[in-house]
C-alpha cells in the first residue's frame, strides 16, 4: 500500500467526504453538500484532505478565529457557525482546527499524523501563532461513572489512561488546557464535553501579519 498524501480539499470531493464522514461517525448526521461548500467558499486553504489510491481516507477542516472572542467559553456550533465557518476571520492569529477524522479501516497508519503535519504547515505558512482545537474524549462514556471529565482527561495526560483522541494529540506534541462541558452534545461517547488543546508555531513572527498564500505546499 502506498502511503497516502495530503492536499487541499476540492469541490468535487464533497461526496466521497460526506460518505467517509458517515461512516465516520454513524450516530451524528454528516456535514450537508451545502455546509462544505460554504467552508471551501470561505478559507480553501484550511480545508484538507488524505488521500490513498482506493480514494480519500481522512480529513482535516480549520477556520482561523480572534481566540479572544471564544477563549472564555464555546461551542463547537457557537465557533463555527454550526459547520458553516462564518466565524473565519482572516485577521486573527489562530488557526482553529474544527474537526479532524480517518476511515475506521485505516487508523493506527499514520494518517492523522499526516492531517495534523498538514495543519502545523499551514499554520506556519500563514504566520500564525497557533492551533487551537476541542478534541473529543470519546472513551470518557466508559469512566463517565466513575470519575469527573476533567479526571478522566488528568489521567489520560499522566498516561493512566488511553483515549483515541486525546492520546493522539498529545502524542501530536499538543499540550492539554482543559476541558469544555457541552461542547458537542450529540457527541454521545464523549458525553457531550471537549478538551481543549493547543500547539504553539515556533516559527510564528509577531511582527509580520497573517498571510494567506494561494497555494499552500503540504
Ligand atoms: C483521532 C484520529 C483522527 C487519529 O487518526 P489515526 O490515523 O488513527 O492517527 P495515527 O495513525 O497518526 O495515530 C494513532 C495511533 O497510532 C499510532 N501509530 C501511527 N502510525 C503507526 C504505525 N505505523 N505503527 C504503529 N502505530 C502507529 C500512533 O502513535 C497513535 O498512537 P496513540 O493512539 O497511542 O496516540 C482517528 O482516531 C479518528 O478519526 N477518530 C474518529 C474521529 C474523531 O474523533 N476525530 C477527532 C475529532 S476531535
């Protein structure tokens, strides 16, 4: 098998994506046709895509926020405009990482390594100071009873214990700031909450602005 590549989402992927993201997550409805339109309308360049020979096998969706604005408190609704990235606002400093996936039948290869190297290359590309995300705790449904979400992501940190998600980005080299309760209520395997993680550019210089190529190398 050759390893797949990451490149820039395109309009005539929408259907492919909206059936891996089905598949994905079957208990939540996939984004609509209209809903990734509008997102490759509004930022292109932050919408990417991972791609084998059998077709796409995973996704990495960002908008850039004024983290100022949400830092405090948000839903994943609140912050992207349910899924529409109206909030994208090409001043701000932060690339916020809206949602993230691989295809069930291809995890454990690489492939959200690739998502996330592609998401620091356009961070670093546009100068900005960071990424931002919520991730989801999806093995918190089988502590839920027996411990408090922000212990549960504590013990995943102190590597107690494994999560899906959160270990992945930690592994990613991103630091863990806590949680947010109802992020996402319909995600029913992390009981509706998020942490909140953050990678910082190394590369970011505040004294030039966000730039935003037309053609960002991933
Ligand atoms: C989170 C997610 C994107 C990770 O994608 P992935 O392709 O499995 O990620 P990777 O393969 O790069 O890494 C996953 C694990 O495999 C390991 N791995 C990666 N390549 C490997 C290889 N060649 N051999 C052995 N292990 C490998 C990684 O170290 C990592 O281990 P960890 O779970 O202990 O951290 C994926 O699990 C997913 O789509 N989940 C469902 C959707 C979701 O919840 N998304 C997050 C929204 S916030």
């Amino acid at each position: 098998m050759k390893r797949p590549i990451v490149r820039r989402t395109q309009a005539q992927d929408i259907p492919e994506l909206i059936a891996l993201q089905a598949r994905v997550y079957p208990s939540i409805p996939p984004w609509s046709q209209r809903k990734l339109r509008e997102q490759l309308d509004v930022f292109p360049q932050g919408q990417i895509v991972a791609e084998n020979e059998d077709g796409l096998v995973g996704c990495a969706s960002s908008l850039i926020v004024l983290w100022d604005d949400w830092a405090e408190s948000h839903s994943w609704k609140e912050i992207t405009g349910s899924g529409t990235f109206d909030n994208h606002n090409p001043e701000g400093r932060t690339l916020y990482g809206a949602e993230v996936f691989v295809d069930p039948a291809m995890r454990g290869l690489g492939v959200g390594h690739l998502l996330y190297e592609g998401r620091r290359s356009l961070c670093r590309a546009m100068n900005l100071k960071r990424i931002i995300a919520c991730g989801r705790l999806p093995g918190y449904h089988e502590h839920a009873a027996d411990m408090s979400v922000e212990f549960y992501a504590q013990k995943v940190v102190w590597g107690d214990l494994h999560d899906p998600v959160l270990s992945f980005q930690l592994k990613e080299d991103f630091s863990y700031c806590g949680v947010v309760e109802d992020y996402l209520p319909e995600d029913h395997e992390s009981c509706g909450h998020a942490s909140i993680i953050a990678w910082l550019n190394p590369d970011y210089d505040p004294e030039r602005p966000t730039t935003i190529p037309e053609e960002i190398p991933l």
